[in-house]
C-alpha cells in the first residue's frame, strides 16, 4: 500500500512538473520575443531566487531564466530524483540545465551535454578539487559544482548551557568527541527533551547518515570492499543506529520516519539537544521558521566519531548538468559560468548557507577578513568524504535504506539486513556471487 502510494505521488508530481515545463515553452514559442529562456529545474531558494533575477536583469531582452521549483517542503531527494528522471526521458520536456545531488551524476550522465569543451584547464582550477570530483563520468566532464557541504552535528547552546556538565560537553563535542562518550553523557543527563536526532527514514539521508559510521572506522571502505556489507566495520557501523534507539535510548524511534525537513520540526518544536544536519539548516528555513528565537541558539560542531576511527562527515551538495537536447547552449553555460563567479558564489553563502566551490572565498585576504568562520569550515570540509561513486548506485541505495530502515525497525536483524544488502546488489548487479572477499 505504501509503495503504491509512492508511486502515485511520484505519478503526480512528474505531471505536474511536465505540465509546468510544457505551458512556459507554449508561451515562450508564442511569444513574440527574440528573448531566449532557459529552464532550470532545482530547489529554488532566497539565494537562487537573487542570482536568477540579477542575472535576468543584466541580460533583459536577451535572455531569461525561468525557474522550475523543487521545494524543500514538496519533495525529499528521493521524489525529487524520481520526478526529475521522468521529465527527462525522452527529449528532456523542455528542461534546459538542471541541479542533481553529487550522487546522482552518474545516472543524470545519459541526458548530459559533455563540459570538457565549455571547461578549460584554468577555469577548472578555480573550483575546489573536492568539489569537481563528483563531475566526471567514464573520465569526461559532465557536470560542474554549485554548491558542496559535509554533514554535521547542530546543538542547542541555551539548552545545554543550563545543564548540569552542559557547558563541558559544549567543549567536547567542538573539539570532536567520540560516539562512546558521547552516549554515555547522553544517558547520564535523564532529561526527557530528545538528545540527538537523526534521518532514520528509507531514503538517502539513512545512507548518508549511516556512511559517515561507515567511513570514521574504514575511510578507503568500498575501494577494499565494494558493495559487500558483510564486514565487522559495516556491522559496527548499523549496530549503533539500531542502539542509539533501542538499547541506549539517546534517540527516539520516531527518528525511523524522519526525512530532512521533518527531522529539523521536531527538533525545534520538541527542544532536541543535537542533531545531524547540513549546512545549509540555518537558511533552508528562514522564509518559514518553526521557531526563530529557538533557531537564534544553535551552534555547529563535528559529528562524533568511533573510538580508534577517524572524524569523517558526508559530503551533500548540488551539481549542475546541460541538458544535452537543449538548443541553448551558449546562453545556458553563460548563465552555469556566472553561477560560478565569486560573487554568485558568495551570495550562495551569504543567503542560502551553502559552502562555496570556488577557490578564492576560501583563499582570498577580501572573504577571510569578512568571514571569520572561513578556517572553521575549512577544517570541516577536510572531514568530509564521498559516497561511491557507480553507475547503479542509487539502484544500490535504496537496496541498502530499504533494509537499514527495517532494522532500525527491529524488523530485522543487523547480521540479516547486511546480508540481505550484498546478496541483492549481487543479483541486481548479476555477478559470480564469490565477487567479493568475505569478511567475517
């Protein structure tokens, strides 16, 4: 019933979003302009909003760009990836650039214009390696960065200032603080506000979440392993999701039917001590705040890592990809290129709390004198890592959340949903089922 739902819903919103492409190119063909607009499909926030109509103002009646929104609120990035694939199957209804998650890159490939040409070597080296890294598909060009950040941890200062140790473990957790100590001053508070929430539903924030675990016990994971899941480390890793519910009770178990947005709700309205979150949670909301005087007291650390492990975080963030059908080119890689300027870019900051990709806000003596926090997030970009990079991978993903989620459930054991995992990416990979080397 629930997938028939989904389905449904996926139904929908990609009518919707063909319908919404299909009347703004009636108008533009009828239109009796030699104005050329582009359509751009991503989530359009107050920094989006900005740049495109700074940039429609420069190139009036020459060209516009005309948005295609993805709310935050209307879609996860499940839904979102979904509809954004039915829209451009075929010729690509009308979409011209478009925003995919760093992960995505690999899937989108198909519907992409090769960027190679459009990017030379001196243009590339403006952009954070980091940041490009996630671009290429079978050695080419296919996408450029918009905006990348790791995962992190948010907590609540008022709140935990009033605790007894609470000023202590504010210390802690900035310095970096391991997942071991960090339970056990969780279960030593008793307090009955939430301690620390996380993205436990049957999506890709579970495997984000669940990957940072992953990559603070074996960062090199998948270049040893691949997909097989039946490691001590990967075991490890699910077990303390599945504790930090059901045997330390530091985390509710409400936290298996959060997504992104959800997730932050509860943890305002409920006063949750921390959360795992992204950059970015200080603006996504700012047009529709649960609580500003709430919001006005949380502070950004480190997520907790593994005793004998390493920090690591996730890298999240956008790319942008021509639409290979498009007759625009030109205009959609000028527009793409003014994205990509340092003062789009700090815009992108400035308003939508998004890290910048270019080199120079992080380099230049202007942005480290205006931006104190430069060093910080510098110091965090560092922790960050990638999911893996395949193909398949989002096949994989939802292989891998669908299982999670049933054993943060307790539907299943963790031993049973690692085992399931590898034995269903094998058959969807079709492959001898010795593949791998079994870890035990």
């Amino acid at each position: 019933m629930i997938n028939f739902k989904n389905r449904i819903i996926w139904i929908v919103l990609a009518f919707l979003v063909i319908v919404y492409v299909g009347l703004f190119t009636f108008q533009s063909i009828n239109k009796p302009s030699e104005e050329i607009q582009i359509f751009y499909a991503d989530r359009i926030t107050t920094a989006h909003k900005i740049l495109i109509d700074n940039y429609n103002k420069i190139n009036q009646g020459k060209i516009k760009v005309v948005p295609i929104d993805f709310p935050n609120f209307d879609f996860s990035t499940n839904e979102r990836k979904e509809v954004l694939a039915r829209s451009l199957r075929g010729t690509g209804d009308g979409i011209d650039l478009f925003a995919v998650d760093l992960i995505w890159v690999q899937r989108f490939a198909k519907w992409a214009e090769k960027l190679d040409l459009y990017f030379p070597a001196e243009e590339k080296k403006r952009l954070l390696p980091s940041s490009l890294e996630t671009c290429y598909y079978d050695g080419e060009l296919v996408a450029v960065p918009l905006n990348m950040g790791p995962s992190l941890m948010y907590y609540r200062e008022d709140i935990l200032s009033r605790l007894k140790g609470g000023d202590e473990l504010i210390k802690k957790v900035n310095n970096g603080i391991t997942w071991e100590e960090f339970i056990q001053i969780g279960q030593k508070f008793g307090i009955d506000k939430p301690y620390y929430l996380f993205h436990g539903a049957d999506y890709e924030g579970l495997i984000c979440v669940y990957m940072q675990l992953l990559y603070s016990l074996k960062p090199n994971y998948f270049q040893e392993y691949d997909f097989n899941m039946q490691t001590p480390e990967a075991k490890k890793a699910l077990q303390l999701l599945v504790d930090l519910i059901s045997k330390y009770k530091v985390s509710p178990a409400v936290v298996t039917n959060f997504t992104e947005v959800p997730s932050y709700e509860y943890f305002i309205k409920n006063d949750g001590l921390f959360i795992q979150g992204w950059p970015t949670y200080g603006q996504d909301f700012k047009e529709s705040r649960f609580n500003y005087e709430k919001e006005s007291h949380l502070r950004t650390a480190p997520l907790p890592y593994f005793k004998g492990g390493k920090p690591s975080s996730i890298f999240g963030g956008w790319n942008l990809m021509v639409s290979k059908f498009t007759d625009k080119k030109k205009e959609v890689l000028d527009f793409v290129k003014y994205l990509l300027s340092d003062s789009s870019q700090e815009i992108f900051y400035k308003e939508g709390g998004y890290y910048p990709v270019t080199r120079k806000f992080y380099e230049g003596e202007k942005y480290l004198k205006e931006y104190s926090e430069i060093p910080q997030i510098k110091k965090m970009i560092t922790m960050g890592m990638h999911r893996p990079a395949h193909e398949d991978y989002t096949k994989f993903s939802k292989i891998m959340s669908m299982y999670f989620e049933q054993a943060l459930n307790r539907r299943i054991s963790v031993d049973e949903a690692l085992e399931k995992i590898t034995e269903a990416i094998r058959i969807e990979r079709k492959i001898i089922t010795d593949y791998w080397p079994l870890t035990n």
